[in-house]
C-alpha cells in the first residue's frame, strides 16, 4: 500500500509503501548494500511488525522495520538508505511515514537507536527532529595529542557508542497538529513535535 509520493532530485519520484514479508528478498539486498551485514533484525515475528520500503522511480533504495514495543512505545528496529541516495530527505520521510503510520494505530510513543559512530546521520536526524535522547552508551579511552610546545599530554576521550531516542506521537492526527505542513498522498510531509 503506498503511503506517500513526492517529488526528489532531478525530477525523480519517491514513493513509500508497507510491504509485508513477500518483500524480504528486497530488503535483505538493501541491507546488505547498506550496513555490509546480512542479520536485518532478530526475528520477525513480533507484534505489529511494519516494514516500508522507499523507491526512487520504482527502484528500490532504503527501507525501515518497526513494530510493537509495548502498549504506548512503537520501536523503529532499522533502517536505512543507500549511499548515492543520501542527503535527499528520504531516510527523514521514512521516519515521518512510519511515525504516522504508529500513531494511527494509537501508539503514543515512537522509539529508535542508533550508533552514532556508524551512523551519524540518524543521531543528527533525531535531535533536529525534537526527539529526547533517553539513554547513551559509552566507552573510555586514551588519547595522545601534542598540548604545547615539545610537550605530549594522554587525555581521557569518552566515545558515544550508542543513543537511544524517543519522541511523543501527537494525540490527534499529525495533520491538524501541524496544520501549516504541506500535505501529499493524504500524509502531511514533517510531523509536528
């Protein structure tokens, strides 16, 4: 079922759609151009499991996986889009898209992770979006640098490893939330939060 169609660079069409599982093979070949690995998530067999697709001009090029993390909390278990279609917007409307979608089906919460050192992206996605950072995982090392002249200094560098994000669906539609959003395929284009 195609959720949204929208113009992208150089006149091309995107299109989202919720696929079920007859779309895995596809999926899988996106994962594996995008992340290098094959396991997409642990098992799919989960509780309002949602996977969305996005194609440029019917070609497939990134995708999202969620579903179900307890009674208010939607969980978006992964995504991604690949390299040479990056920077388009189209990893931010998948976002929007399966917000909405959560929210339609009475969600009030919509969760992801993401490793910030891998996929910085999404860590700057989620803070520009308004999203909450509600856990961070770290790592301690050490570093050399030079510190004045002739002289070296070990400095303690803390890594971000990992962020957890969460955001507030709104309680009526995103559409009247938001109202000066424009509207395309009956979805407004950003949620409002």
């Amino acid at each position: 079922m195609e959720l949204y169609r929208a113009p992208v660079q150089n006149g091309a069409v995107l299109t989202i759609e919720e696929v079920g599982l007859e779309q895995l093979d596809v999926i899988r070949e996106l994962n594996r151009a995008i992340f290098d690995e094959e396991r997409i998530i642990n098992t799919f067999d989960r509780d309002d499991l949602m996977i969305l697709l996005a194609r440029v001009n019917g070609v497939p090029v990134g995708f999202k996986i969620g579903y179900r993390e307890n009674s208010r909390t939607f969980y978006s278990a992964k995504g991604g889009v690949l390299p040479e279609y990056r920077r388009q917007g189209i990893a931010r409307q998948l976002l929007y898209v399966m917000m909405e979608r959560a929210r339609q089906k009475g969600y009030r919460r919509f969760a992801y992770d993401t490793f910030p050192n891998r996929h910085p992206g999404m860590a700057v996605l989620g803070l520009n979006e308004g999203f909450r950072v509600t856990r961070a995982t770290t790592t301690r090392s050490t570093a050399t640098i030079a510190c004045g002249w002739r002289r070296i200094c070990s400095v303690g560098v803390l890594n971000v490893t990992g962020v957890s994000f969460t955001a507030a669906l709104p309680h009526g539609s995103v559409r009247s939330a938001c109202p000066t959003w424009p509207e395309v395929s009956g979805l407004v284009k950003s949620p409002c939060f």
